[in-house]
C-alpha cells in the first residue's frame, strides 16, 4: 500500500499524436544515390585482400536540401576518406525531410562501400 504522501499517476483524456513525417532523400531515390557514387571511380592501393571496403559519413541536410557538418563517422583509410568526404561534398542538393509544419534539419548516417577494382 502506498504511503498518501506519495502522488500517483493520474490519467485524463489526453491524445497523443504522431507526427507524420517524409525523411530526407537523393534527388529522384536510391537508385540514382547509387548511380551518383559509381561516377567516383578510385584507383587505392589496397595493402589487403578484402574485396570491399565500407565506411560512414554523417552529414545534416538543411530545410533548404543542402548539405552541411559534413564528417567521417567510421573511416577506412586516408585516401578513401578524403574519397567519401568529396563525395558528399559535391552532391546536388537533397529533398529534405519534412514534418507536417513543412522542411525541417536531419542528421544522415550513410554508408559507403568501395569494391575493388577487377
């Protein structure tokens, strides 16, 4: 039995309401996304012998789609890295992601994949 000094959780008629939302997005979808990075061809030398590497770049897309903060979350090597930061860098504007307010920031985590050369 609960002591009466300790106040307990009283439930009223309140709604809550789930804010609808579209997230952020390449220009014309994924498929584009990945038709923009194999136009990155890169020549590394690999010291390995693993067939693919990948990476993670973070970035913000601002209310107006474009890109900023723009960082290496997981790195592979110098190269690749400055690889990867280039391309983001030189992306077209993104859509932004949007509430039911319109454009809003959204942080992105991307992963980059790097396939060796044959």
């Amino acid at each position: 039995q609960l002591p009466n000094d300790i106040i307990k959780p009283s439930f009223n008629d309140s709604v809550i309401l789930f804010i609808q939302y579209a997230e952020a997005q390449f220009p014309c979808g994924q498929a584009e996304m990945k038709r923009y990075f194999q136009t990155y061809q890169q020549e590394s030398d690999w010291s390995d012998s693993l067939d693919s590497k990948q990476g993670y770049v973070s970035f913000v897309v601002e209310a107006d789609g474009t890109l900023t903060d723009i960082k290496i979350v997981r790195g592979i090597n110098p190269e690749l890295d400055d690889i990867m930061l280039r391309m983001i860098e030189e992306m077209p504007n993104w859509i932004p992601m949007s509430d039911e307010f319109g454009p809003v920031r959204s942080r992105i985590r991307l992963p980059i994949r790097f396939i060796r050369p044959k």
